[in-house]
C-alpha cells in the first residue's frame, strides 16, 4: 500500500512542478511582448551574438582548412607529405568550403523571402 501512494505522490509532484513550468513559461513570454519600440542600439546590444559567432567561426574555420591544403600542396611539390596526406587535406578544404557556401546560399534565401513578406 506504501508503494502505491509513494506512487501517486511522486505523480502529483511531477504534475505541479509541470503546471508550475509551464505557467512561469506563459509569464516570461508575456513579459518579453512589449509594444513599444526599442531604438536599435538597445536591440543589437541586446541580440545573441551566437549565430555571428558561430558563423565567423565556421568562416575561420573554412580559411585555416584553406591554407592547411595549400601548405600540403607545396609539401608534396617538395616530396615531403604523401599523395594521399595532400589528397586528404584538399578533400576536407573542398568539402568545409562546399558547405559553408551551402549555408551561405540557405541564408540568401530566407533573407530574400523575409524581404519579400507583406505585412
């Protein structure tokens, strides 16, 4: 019988803190809804910087592949790293670059499409 109502309780805890969670949600977003009109010095200081930087690390991240392939290209004009060391490190430089021009283009898009919204 214990077991059962250590059950039940631990079923009602779970419920109030769930309830509890999503009526703290409910409140934040209202809070964050204003209808007055931030200057955009506030809005960018305010903004998260993660995708900006996420995207410059993914540019960094593009160029120093960049160069790794080209320094493994003039190491096997000079005979010392392999065909296939040089092959390998051009391979990850295509790749990285083939995937940032990706989401470079995906970017274009939405940018173009939320331009294209009428209000």
């Amino acid at each position: 019988m214990t077991l059962i109502s250590n059950i039940n309780n631990i079923g009602n805890y779970t419920n109030n803190s769930i309830n509890n969670n999503i009526n703290s949600d409910k409140t934040n977003k209202i809070d964050k809804i204003s209808l007055k009109i931030e200057p955009l010095q506030l809005r960018v200081a305010r903004r998260d910087p993660s995708f900006a930087e996420r995207l410059n690390t993914a540019v960094k991240d593009v160029n120093s592949k960049q160069n790794l392939a080209d320094e493994a290209t003039q190491g096997v004009m000079r005979d010392e790293v392999g065909i296939h060391e040089g092959m390998l490190a051009i391979g990850k430089a295509d790749t990285s670059l083939r995937l940032l021009m990706q989401v470079k283009s995906k970017a274009m898009e939405a940018y173009k499409e939320i331009i294209n919204m009428q209000l």
